[in-house]
C-alpha cells in the first residue's frame, strides 16, 4: 500500500533537492515506496542495499563507484550502517551539482539525521515514513478497529488476525536480536525485551527513570538510554511537555507511547477485540492510537505536547503552531465523552481558542463552547 500523497511530495523534492532521505521503522514500506518513486519518475537508477555483502563490496571505494555512476539516481537503502558514507557524498555533491541524485532509506532515525546534519546541511530533505493510518485505509465503519488492535504494519494490518500476531512476534524478535545490534548496540536482547514488555505496560504514562530502573535493576541512565534505542527506531515515542511563559508548576516528565498499538498489544498479549475491551489497558491504548493517528495528518507546522500541572491543570494533546493558540485535544474511549475539570483548567491556563474530543463515536457535536467532540474516524476534520 503506498502512501500517494507522501509519494508525490517526495518526487517534488527529488526535483529541488541533491539529497531526499526516507526514515522509518523496518517493514514499513520505505523500499516499496522509493521503487515506485523511481519507477514513475522513469528515471535510469541503481539500487544499493547495505544489508547485502555483494552491494557494501561496491562501496569498498565509494568515490569511486558513486562517482562512475554520478548521472543515475542511486538509492542507499538501511544508509546508518554505512556512517562514513556521508562525507563523501557531500563532497560528490558539491563536485557536481545535480538535484535528485542519491535517495537514502533509514531506519535509525538518530543516527541518520546526526550524520546527514553534520555533512548534508542545505543539501537533503528528510520525510518519515510511518505505519498506515487511517486516512490511507478504507472508510468503512468498523476499519479504524482492526488497525488500532493489528497496527499499521502493512503485512501485519493486512493478514487474519492469527498470522497478524505471528509477524508482529516475529518483527519483535527480529528488532531485538537482528536490528538492534547492527546499529553497534550491544545489548542482550532478554533485557531489551524485558525493558519494552515493561513499558508496554507503563504505556501512556509518565516516565519514572527511577521507578523503572528499580524495578528492572538497572540504573536511570541505562533506562534513558534503552528508551532512546526504541525511540531512534520507531517503536517508542516521547510525549514532551509544553511550556508556556505560565507561572505554574509542570510536571516536566515526559509521556510515553507505543507509536504503534499492533506492536503495544502483542507484549501485553493481546490478540483479539474482545481481549482488548476488557484488558485494563485498553484507554491507554486507545490513547496511544490516537495521538499517533493525529501526528499522522498533523500539517508540519505544528507540534505535539501534553500539558499538567501540579495543580491537576491537564490536558492529553496540545497542538501548536508558531504564532497561533493552542488546540486543546482530550482524547476518551467512551461514547458519551466528559471532560474533567483538570481540562477545563488547562485550557483557561493556555488561552486555547479551539478544543477537540476524539471519541469512538459517529457524530460531531458540540460540548461547549468552541469544543466539539469528534469520531476517530473523521479526524481529517480536526485541522
């Protein structure tokens, strides 16, 4: 399934960029989509994949073999294996200035972006790949349940549900032991696996370095530096905080999320609906599928944050834009939502002008003045 709109905007900055980079988890698509980019571009291209003996040996003399073929476009798939590549491919880049000449592929995004920053300032464009999200699936009714309880995985959103849990078991398996340690990481993936089924179970709430590394007897910086591993490869997010000029006390921990609930579910075990309507974690999970749904259309100009105080002023989203009010978002999994009084403090403390309610719902209706309550299903409507 390739995501169109992405494709189109990329082929954009193929035209006006030396350097177009895709970021993104393993198996989400970022190959896929480069050949199809390639393909309609009908452009005369070189494919390089870094996992293969054969293709790393054509880069053994890299201002060579890059070189030679200085006129075809060439792709560099899983580029954060190759770090040392990047210098040379500025100083290519800046021998002969040509847009649309290499097109990266990475799944270790800080990796990536260090080294690109470092040696391709002014020169690359970065887009981020992400699992499928609503607006790319069907309309039909029931279509936003199947994908919050597989995820967006293509190959696992896409099969019955019994070979869904078994790819999404195997891709953790794989992430832990195989991917993991190509980035130089040396970690034994039973810790790994026992640090991320514990946070599937801490999903959608504060981080507690402490707490956790207590639990999991590790220090707070190894459990920092754990949570940057599965952030750097797309399987955690960080929710900051936000901070405006306000003279309050905020809780300055960040929040923590699955960035895709097919994955969150398979560590807590849970495999079918029924299963995920009674597991207690099921409002977190709802939680986590959403914010990842909103950032998934979220027009680049905003940014996301979550707001608290110690004063119990709270709200689940913020979305903000430079120079414009906050928009306040609550997200419940119920259909006949109630916001708290801790959001109702929360938008007054940040002079919002605009509130959503992301319920399970049909109907859009409002709940008071300037908040409305809107289905997941119709979130293109919130921007």
């Amino acid at each position: 399934m390739i995501k169109r709109s992405l494709k189109i905007e990329i082929e954009r900055s193929i035209k006006k960029f030396p350097v177009v980079s895709i970021i993104g988890s393993r198996q989400v698509g970022k190959t896929t989509l480069a050949k199809e980019i390639l393909k309609s571009a009908g452009k005369n291209a070189i494919y390089l994949d870094l996992e293969l003996p054969s293709d790393i040996n054509k880069l053994n003399d890299p201002e060579l073999y890059l070189g030679e073929n200085e006129d075809k476009m060439i792709i560099i798939d899983e580029v954060q294996r190759m770090p040392e590549l990047f210098p040379v491919l500025r100083a290519l880049i800046d021998r002969k200035k040509k847009n649309g000449r290499f097109l990266l592929l990475g799944s270790a995004s800080p990796l990536l972006l260090k080294n690109s920053s470092q040696s391709l300032a002014g020169r690359i464009i970065h887009y981020e790949l992400s699992p499928l999200s609503l607006k790319e699936i069907s309309g039909r009714e029931h279509d936003y349940k199947q994908l919050w309880l597989k995820g967006g995985y293509p190959l696992s959103y896409l099969e019955p549900h019994t070979q869904s849990s078994l790819w999404r078991k195997a891709f953790i398996q794989t992430h832990l032991e195989r991917d993991i340690p190509q980035l130089g990481i040396r970690i034994p993936s039973p810790k790994l696996h026992r640090f991320l089924t514990m946070m599937a179970h801490m999903n959608g709430q504060l981080l507690n370095a402490s707490t956790l590394a207590r639990s999991l007897g590790l220090s707070s910086p190894t459990i920092n530096h754990y949570l940057e591993i599965f952030e750097g490869t797309f399987i955690l997010r960080s929710l900051r905080t936000y901070h405006p000029n306000l003279k309050k006390r905020l809780v300055k921990s960040p929040k923590i999320y699955f960035r895709d609930t097919g994955i969150l579910h398979t560590l807590l075990n849970i495999e079918t609906y029924d299963a995920l309507q009674s597991n207690p974690y099921v409002g977190h999970s709802w939680e986590a599928f959403v914010i990842e749904q909103i950032i998934a259309q979220m027009p680049a100009k905003f940014s996301p944050y979550f707001y608290r105080t110690a004063a119990g002023a709270e709200i689940d989203l913020i979305l903000k834009a430079e120079n414009s009010s906050p928009i306040a978002v609550e997200i419940k999994y119920s259909l006949s939502p109630r916001l708290s009084k801790g959001f109702h403090y929360g938008y007054q403390d940040l002079g919002c002008k605009k509130g959503v309610v992301i319920y399970p719902g049909k109907d859009i209706y409002k709940i008071a003045k300037n908040i409305i309550a809107l289905p997941v299903n119709r979130l293109v409507e919130l921007f």
